[in-house]
C-alpha cells in the first residue's frame, strides 16, 4: 500500500483503522478509499487524457465505460478550476479574445446575421493574464468592459508590476491603479514597440487555445470554463513530465475527495 497523496510506502496504523503517511503525514481510511482501484483506474485514464486522446479511444485503451469516463473527466476540469495561479508580479501581458463554434456549424439564423470579428461579436469572451517567463491566468467574462476587467487585474496582478496591454479602451486607467503601463497598438500593426513591450506570450497561449478548443469539434458554452480551465492547467504544467502532471491531477482530486470514478 502506498499513500495516495505523494505516493511514499512507509505508513503508520492509527485510530479507526486509518494510516499515516511518515512523510507528508495525509491520513486516509482505507475501507474508504479503495486503493487498487483508485491507482490502477485513474493513473490509467490520466495517461490517456493528458496526451490528448478522445473519450471514445481512452474507453477502448482503459475497458472503462464511457460514461464513466465523461464523469471522471468533468472532476478533473472541475479540480482543474480551483488551481489558481499566485498573484503575478513583475511583468505582465493581458489580452482579451472570444470563443465560439465555427461558421459552418452555426445555425441558419446566425449565418443569416452580419458576421463580426472581434470586440462586438456574438462569441464567448475570455480575458486572460500571462506573467513573463511563468504562468497563465484566464477566466471567461461577461464582457470586456472596464467595471469587469479593473477588479480582475487587481486581484491577479500584484501592484507596481509591469503591464503590457494593447490599446483597447478598458484598459485606461491601469496606471492610475499603481501599474506601469506599456501599450502595443495594434491597429499600426505595432505588435513589439521600440522598448521590447509586446503581448506576444499571450497571443500564442490563445492560439494554442483556441487549435485545442477547435480539435474537439465543438463545445457547449455553458461548459466552456472548464475546457478553459484544462488549457491553462495544461500550458501551466506543460514542463512536467506526464507522470509528474499525473500525481499533480491525482493530488487536487483527493483534495476535493473526487476519488472514485
């Protein structure tokens, strides 16, 4: 028996039947949680998953039902939510972009609408965060509008970091919040200034989103921030190796006690 928590092999029996790690001291009840099953189910599914297999295919590798499996994966985005990044210092790039399905699979009635690009279209917005050298931060919002994206960047962006933006008029006022300010415009084809500021990490995070997003061939929006919030753990982690990116998924789920499939 091994602890399900960092994996070590010297336990300690205690009261009502429970054990102790020695190392990281977690105490669990093993009539609880079943164990074998635990290890040999969800290591399984997890391999699978992180290298990006379909539903379909992680059911004919693992023998595991379907649905079981759509189950198990929504814990696993729904962990995957509650990971949130420390606050970023230093420098810092934000960007807004928008989500939605592609134009031949919307319905008649929306092609039948003007098509818009942009801000002003009828696709999803997300707003999101990159700390230079580290992690990104992204959640998806009601709009892009100031009153919604100040209170944000307050609460993720240490103050007095660096703050790299393009001009979009909701960011005015940043420096007026104790930032230093940087702006790319964008609309001169301006993508690096003549002092390096840029928002070019955070370009390629969405791009990446968004070849991820379009590989699934469609998302409802109502579960759109938990795809999100795979990407960001993903990119967050994409430096570890899988099985490193396997104990970090199996830690958050015994946090939250989503242990069995």
């Amino acid at each position: 028996m091994n602890c399900p928590r960092c994996f070590r092999k010297k336990l300690y029996a205690i009261r009502r039947g429970k054990r102790r790690c020695a190392h990281c001291q977690y105490e669990w009840n093993p009539q609880q949680l079943p164990l074998q099953l635990f290890f040999r189910e969800w290591d399984n599914l997890l391999h699978w998953f992180l290298h990006g297999l379909s539903t379909q295919t992680i059911a004919q590798e693992t023998g595991l039902n379907r649905q079981r499996i759509l189950r198990a994966l929504h814990r696993v985005r729904t962990a995957m939510v509650q990971d949130i990044p420390e606050v970023f210092s230093g420098t810092v790039e934000i960007d807004e972009t928008y989500l939605g399905g592609q134009w031949k699979n919307k319905r008649a009635k929306q092609k039948r609408q003007p098509a818009k690009r942009g801000r002003g279209t009828l696709k999803t917005p997300v707003f999101g965060i990159l700390c230079r050298g580290g992690k990104v931060w992204a959640e998806v919002v009601p709009d892009v509008e100031a009153k919604t994206l100040m209170p944000l960047i307050s609460r993720q962006v240490k103050p007095g970091s660096t703050i790299c933006s393009d001009t979009w008029k909701s960011y005015t006022g940043i420096a007026a919040k104790g930032y230093m300010h940087r702006l790319v415009d964008h609309s001169k084809k301006e993508y690096v200034d003549q002092q390096g500021n840029h928002i070019n990490g955070l370009e390629g995070f969405w791009g990446y989103l968004k070849r991820r997003l379009a590989a699934k061939g469609g998302i409802r929006r109502e579960k759109l921030p938990l795809y999100l919030a795979e990407y960001v753990w993903r990119y967050n982690h994409r430096k570890l190796k899988i099985q490193q990116q396997i104990k970090e998924i199996i830690h958050l789920l015994l946090n939250k006690k989503y242990t069995k499939i």
